[in-house]
C-alpha cells in the first residue's frame, strides 16, 4: 500500500513543492525511512539508484533546517562529482519554496579558488567528495560546529574509492549531537564497524529494488581465457545488437584493453575509470548518454552514479567477487518496465563466487551455449554524434538557444537533436548522424547570445 508525502509532518513549502514536482506517492525506501528521518533518529538505507533514497534523505535534511541561521547545518558526503552533483541538484528542486537557502557542492577534480569564494560567502547545505571537504576543513574554511545532519550516501563506494580514512577525520570534527544518516547499495563488514561506531541506535531500512531482476534474462558463459571473454564479447553483441551496453571489468588496466579491442573489432565503444580527469569522465558520460556511443566499458566505481535510460544490455566481462554488486550492475538493464539482458562470463576459478550469487537471486545458475557468431552482421554504429560548443552556464547559454541556432535559417530539422548538456564553460549536444556534418556548419557560422563559439565534433 503508498501513502502520500502528505501524510508526513513535513513543513507546508515542502508539501507543495513535493506536489508541484508531481511527487505524489512515496516509494517503498521513503515509506519506510521518511517517518524515522523526520523523528530525528539515525537511519541505516539498503536501497540503489532510483529507489528514491537521495529525496528521502533530502527531505530529512531540509527539514531539520533553519534558514534564519546562516551556518553549515547539514554535510552530504558522496563518493564522486558526478553524484554529488545529482544529490545537490535534487536537494536544490526540493528546496525551492524555502528562500535563500544555499546549497554548495565540493567535489576534487574543480578549481579550488571559486570553492574558497563560495565558502567565505558562506551556506547551509554542503554537498561533496570526502577528500575535498577535508581539504577545506584543514585550511580552516569550514566551521562543522552548528552541524545537526551528517549523511553517508553511497557508503560502499566511498571506502571502495580509499575515503575511510578521510570520512573518519572528518567525523572527528562534527558535533556528537546530530543525526546520521547512512545509505548503501551493500553492506560489507567495513559499512557495519563504521556504522557501529559513529551512528546511535539506527533503524535499518531495507527494501528490494525498485526494478526487479524478474524482467531481466540472465545467461552465464563459460569462457576459459581473455581471447574466449573477447570473442564471446563480440559474438553476443552481433547477435543482439543492443543500442546501449555496459561493459563491466574489475579492473581499470583490463577496461582500457576491452575498449581497444572492441574499437579494433568496428564497434563503438568508450571507456570510463577512476585515473581519468574529470573533464574526461564527462566526456564519456555525456557522449554514452545521448548514444553517440553505444558501448560504455567501466568499473563499478566509475558507473556508480550512471543515469542511463532504457539500457538494452549488461555484459559481466569479469564476474563481480560481491553477489549484491552482480545484482546492482544486472539491475541498470530492464528498468521502467522494459525486458532487460545480462551476460555473464566465467571461469572454473568462479564457483564460490557463482554459488553467492545463486544463495542471494534464489535462482539456479545455469551455464549457456554460446550461440554461432553472425557472420551477415556488422557491429552496431552509434546512432548520434556529439558536437561540444566553447560556450557554456558561464556565458548565459541555454539549451534553447542552442536549439535555436540549430534549427533557425535553413538548419535542421528538431527531430534529429538529441540531449543537450550545459556545463560552466562547454556544452554538448548530440545530432544524428544523417545531419552531423550540416549541424556543425550551423553551429559554426552561427551565434549564440550574439557571439559566436567555436564547436567541434568530440569522438570516442
């Protein structure tokens, strides 16, 4: 049975909110966190990307706000940029009916001066990566000491990342007094002994996910060597075709190899780990999401955080040692009601790790014959290409006027634009491939905000 955000003591600004965004009934992890949250009491959250945790813990954030007293009263601690980016963006939406509430974001990999600026003029809410808020806190720039809402999101993949150390300084300096609110996709030993250590009776909150692996086919492949994984690699994509695929290895050195191979054998792939700049992660990110790419080759890690829609495939290359990340990374395919696949590969060296993931899926794992490699099939081409524009948030461009430039004068028709992605001093957009080269001259020959902007088409 739902029950509506209504139901809750929340203040009215968020109620309205909430109904002007169109959030009506709660999910199942907000059902059962928001009542807690709001009694003030710690949580522990079991749930994944789009079970609906970050408005959960956003609502408990803001609600335990007091506009009028301009200090940090909440700190919101996420493994990447790219999440906490998602975390503040949702806390911002949900905030909208509060005035002047600041939310600021700190995340590694961004300049640090405009970071400084920002934290002089001060906010209540902060967003960011552990290792740069530590940065900060050692500089003396942040002042933790009105504190009340400490949040752990993404736990498991903090520690994954190497943050326990910096996670525990910077808990060090915050107020006993507060409430923690702590989420993860799993929960190894090390999430339960910190949890155990700076949390004070927490309620766990477990709930299934929100796309079931029902809608998903599993099939698992016996592959002996790295040449047998690459040849079952390209086997299953011709016989597929699946427009969008993600390619799991658990390793950043064998990510790089699979997108070379994949790219010597005529398919389209990218690759996405944690040595890359971030202005490269963005890149790969931006270019596999509005399928200028259709193949994005990663670790967990660096997917964490991936919103993707309508992903056709998931292909284990290497088989994950953790039974719940094999149930999360099978979980990005067959979402909003649509038939999902995962392939799987293993070796005789796999069976401790195959009988977990039987125990956790209560399903039988049953080897599969590997089908015969089409031979009239050629590897799926990307259907959009990605024109990036020097111009960006920083000089007031808008989709729209992007959209505008495209379209205006004898342009293109709208039908053949894709996503279009804003960032401080770029941004991206993607074209058909029919209409690639007469997108980039518009692009080129015209102006927008009156200026014109150099563009170019970026590539895997």
């Amino acid at each position: 049975m739902t029950a509506s955000f209504s139901s809750l003591a929340l203040k009215k600004e968020l109620i309205s909110t909430l109904d002007s965004l169109g959030y009506s009934e709660m999910t199942p992890i907000q059902q059962q966190a928001l009542p807690v949250i709001l009694a003030g009491d710690d949580v522990i959250g079991q749930g994944k990307t789009g079970s609906g945790k970050t408005a959960a813990f956003s609502l408990g954030v803001l609600s335990n706000l007091n506009v009028k007293r301009f200090r940090v009263q909440s700190l919101i601690l996420c493994p990447t940029r790219e999440l906490a980016d998602q975390v503040a963006n949702e806390v911002r939406r949900l905030a909208r009916g509060i005035h002047n509430i600041k939310v600021l974001t700190l995340c590694g990999g961004m300049p640090m001066g405009p970071q400084i600026g920002s934290l002089e003029h001060g906010a209540h809410i902060l967003v960011g990566t552990p290792g740069r808020i530590l940065d900060h806190m050692g500089k003396g720039r942040i002042d933790l000491s009105e504190l009340n809402t400490l949040v752990l999101d993404e736990a498991d993949r903090m520690l994954d990342m190497g943050f326990q150390d910096a996670l525990y300084s910077i808990i060090q300096e915050v107020p006993t007094d507060r409430q923690t609110l702590l989420f993860s996709a799993t929960f190894p030993a090390e999430i339960k002994n910190i949890a155990s250590s700076i949390m004070k009776k927490p309620e766990m909150i477990k709930v299934a996910s929100t796309h079931t692996p029902l809608a998903i086919t599993q099939s698992f492949f016996r592959t002996d060597n790295q040449q047998q994984k690459d040849d079952a690699l390209e086997t299953l994509l011709l016989t597929h075709q699946p427009e969008s695929s993600v390619v799991f290895c658990n390793m950043k050195k064998d990510v790089q190899r699979v997108v070379d191979e994949l790219n010597h054998r005529g398919f389209s792939a990218i690759e996405l780990h944690g040595d890359m700049e971030q202005r490269e992660r963005d890149q790969a990110l931006v270019m596999f999401a509005n399928k200028s790419v259709s193949i994005l080759v990663a670790t967990d890690v660096a997917a964490r955080g991936l919103d993707v829609d309508n992903l056709d495939a998931v292909f284990n290359f290497d088989l994950s040692r953790d039974p719940e990340v094999h149930v999360h990374r099978i979980g990005r395919t067959g979402r909003a009601g649509s038939k999902g696949a995962a392939y799987s590969f293993f070796t005789d060296r796999d069976g401790f790790n195959m009988a977990l993931i039987e125990d956790l899926m209560e399903a039988q794992v049953e080897e599969v014959l590997l089908p015969a490699k089409p031979l009239d099939q050629q590897p799926m081409k990307a259907p959009m290409q990605t024109i990036q524009i020097a111009g960006g948030k920083k000089h007031k461009v808008r989709p729209g006027d992007i959209l505008g430039s495209l379209t205006k004068e004898g342009g293109i028709e709208g039908k053949y634009i894709g996503k279009i992605n804003l960032y401080p001093m770029s941004a991206y957009v993607a074209v058909s491939q029919k209409v690639a080269k007469s997108a980039l001259k518009q692009l080129q020959n015209g102006k927008l905000k009156g200026k014109q902007f150099r563009a170019r088409f970026i590539r895997a």
